[in-house]
C-alpha cells in the first residue's frame, strides 16, 4: 500500500503497510473522515513522522489521543497549531520546562522545532472524530504505532523514552532497555499533576542529560 508518509519512515515500516490490519484501518479512516469531522487534518495524521524522520530519532514521547475540539490537533503528541490555546496537559508540559532548565513559558503550543531536533511525538492512536475522544481507538492505529516502537526500539540505539502515565508505562515492554533510556513520570493532564506526580519529575534535563553522555545534541526544549 502507497503511503504518504516521510521516505525513511516508508521504508522502515514498509512491511507493516501490507499487513491486513493497516489496510483495514486506512478504509476506517477514509470513510470517518467522509462521514464525520475527524481530527488532525488528513494531511498531518503523520506528521510525527514527516517531521522526525527514523535517521534523526533521538527521543521519543508517547502520547494516547489526538486533541478532539476544533483546530487543535497537529499530528504530534500534546502540540496544537500556533495560535491556538494551550491545553491543560501542554500547560503543565511547559511549566515543568520553566523550572527544570529555567527556559521561558512559550507563547506558541506547537511543538515541530522539538520534532525537527530528533524527537517523536508519537500518539498510540492518530486520528480522532471531533469532540468524541478515543473514538478511532482500537481499531488498527495501536498495533501500527506499537510496530513503530518496537522498529526505534530494534533498529536504533541510546534513545531516550519519555513515558507519561499509566497508558504509556505499558509500552515500555516493547523496547529494550539493556541498550535504551527509559524515563517515566506520571501523566501532565491535571488530574495527575495535581496529585504530585508530574511536576519535579526533571525529564527535560536528564534527557538532555542522557544525549550528552550519549554524544549527541541535546534538545532545546
């Protein structure tokens, strides 16, 4: 199957574009999006991807859902377009920014320039129906971007892993410690940050940390 999706991506995960189960995925998400308003647009479902190809992957953020209200999502986990306002989770994000490494609150939510220095914002699932979240759950987009993990985790060396929250610390079975960085912490959304168990969490700076150790360049957050 013809994907659109960034070359070195196409090539890594060109067997898993021929499985049934992508084919049946793609004509649900044809047919969602001619039915329903569905979320990103068509043209930046992958954009993780297309902005982070598999040669530049440095860090990795695994994210569940798209954003489901009007012009939010963006193709990249917890990112929204410029101009539009910061969701609660992205808030926090930003805030754990300011004083883990003392960089300024941004005034743009959207997160390509981290994408374009190496790091995969990946959600599990990629598209969405507005206003309905977990709505394309389960369908297809789990088993691809587990595929996607488990290609990094096998083909790539010294990554560092952010996983955030319960959701994402079960992935953490498809990638190989012994030769990756695996950071946990609990989830940004509010509810889990006002528990105590995001903010202090320093995934910024032992990242950075981490690539430095590693020899390559650390991320201007």
């Amino acid at each position: 199957m013809n994907v659109n999706i960034e070359d070195s991506w196409k090539a890594e995960l060109s067997t898993e574009f021929e499985k049934p189960y992508f084919k049946n995925l793609i004509d649900f998400v044809k047919e969602e999006y001619r039915l329903h308003q569905c979320f990103p647009p068509g043209s930046d479902i992958f954009a993780a991807f297309d902005h982070c190809p598999f040669n530049d992957v440095k860090v990795v953020i695994i994210g569940q859902d798209p954003y489901h209200g009007e012009g939010q999502a963006n193709g990249l986990c917890f990112s929204v377009k410029d101009g539009v306002s910061h969701p609660p989770s992205l808030i926090n994000i930003f805030k754990e920014i300011e004083t883990d490494i003392h960089k300024p609150y941004p005034k743009s939510g959207n997160l390509e320039a981290w994408a374009k220095q190496g790091v995969l914002l990946l959600n599990a699932t990629l598209t969405v129906r507005a206003h309905e979240a977990g709505s394309h759950q389960k369908k297809g987009w789990e088993q691809f971007t587990d595929a996607v993990i488990k290609s990094v985790s096998d083909h790539k060396k010294e990554v560092v892993f952010l996983l955030w929250g319960g959701f994402a610390k079960k992935k953490a079975s498809l990638i190989d410690a012994s030769k990756h960085h695996v950071l946990t912490s609990g989830h940004p959304s509010p509810l889990s940050a006002n528990r105590g168990y995001w903010f202090g969490n320093k995934n910024f700076s032992k990242t950075n940390e981490l690539l430095r150790q590693s020899g390559k360049q650390v991320i201007a957050w």
